[in-house]
C-alpha cells in the first residue's frame, strides 16, 4: 500500500473518531453548560448524583438547592446537569414492567416454590 493511501486511511479514522465521540461530547457539554448559566430560583433540577431538588438561590458558582422540606443543600453549579422536566421526558419512553424472561409465576417449576432465603 502506497504512503499516500496510509496517510488517508489514518485521516479518515481520526474524522471518524471526531465524528462519533468528540463532537456528540462537545454538544452535550454546551447544552448542559447552557443549563447551568440559565438558572432560575424554582426550577427542578436533577444534580449528576441523582438528586433532585428545587433551587432556592443562585450564587456565582453554587446553588442552594432544597431537596426536602427544610433541607437546602448547598452545591457547585457545575453538578447540575439537567431539568427535572427533561429527566421525565427521556424517561416516559422507557418501559416499567419486568424484562423478559424474569416473571417469578411463569418459571417456577418443580421443587421452586415458596420465597427463597433473600426473600424471607
């Protein structure tokens, strides 16, 4: 194979490598950045430990954010990372039920009935 047909095939792999990982990455780190410099007292938003929270003050880089009645925490700005709207429209398509195969009334066979010792 020709250098020239090298050098292409390795330019091509990197704008592929571009392509799949670094730009997706980049356009999600704008959004949430957006996020986070819109802030408004009242908003629900989820941190990226999963907590949720109703923000009660803004600050220039933290956020009092009341998880509880009369429980405010305060946190970076940073570590918020989304809506508590957005979080439940990802979440509405999801399906609740259980997954297949793991119904415990359709498997138990011969010998497999009654709660198990984790059970009890």
């Amino acid at each position: 194979m020709p250098a020239y047909a090298q050098l292409l095939v390795i330019l091509a792999a990197m704008i592929g490598f571009w392509a799949i990982v670094m730009r997706p990455a980049r356009n999600q780190q704008k959004r949430v950045q957006e996020l986070q410099n819109s802030l408004e007292v009242g908003q629900e938003v989820v941190l990226s430990s999963g907590i949720f929270g109703t923000v009660r003050a803004l600050s220039e880089g933290r956020v009092e954010l009341e998880v509880a009645p009369g429980t405010v925490l305060t946190v970076a700005r940073q570590v918020v990372v989304r809506r508590v709207s957005e979080f439940e429209d990802t979440a509405t398509g999801k399906d609740t039920g259980t997954p297949t195969g793991t119904d415990q009334s359709a498997s138990e066979g011969p010998g497999e009935s009654g709660p198990t010792k984790a059970e009890d």
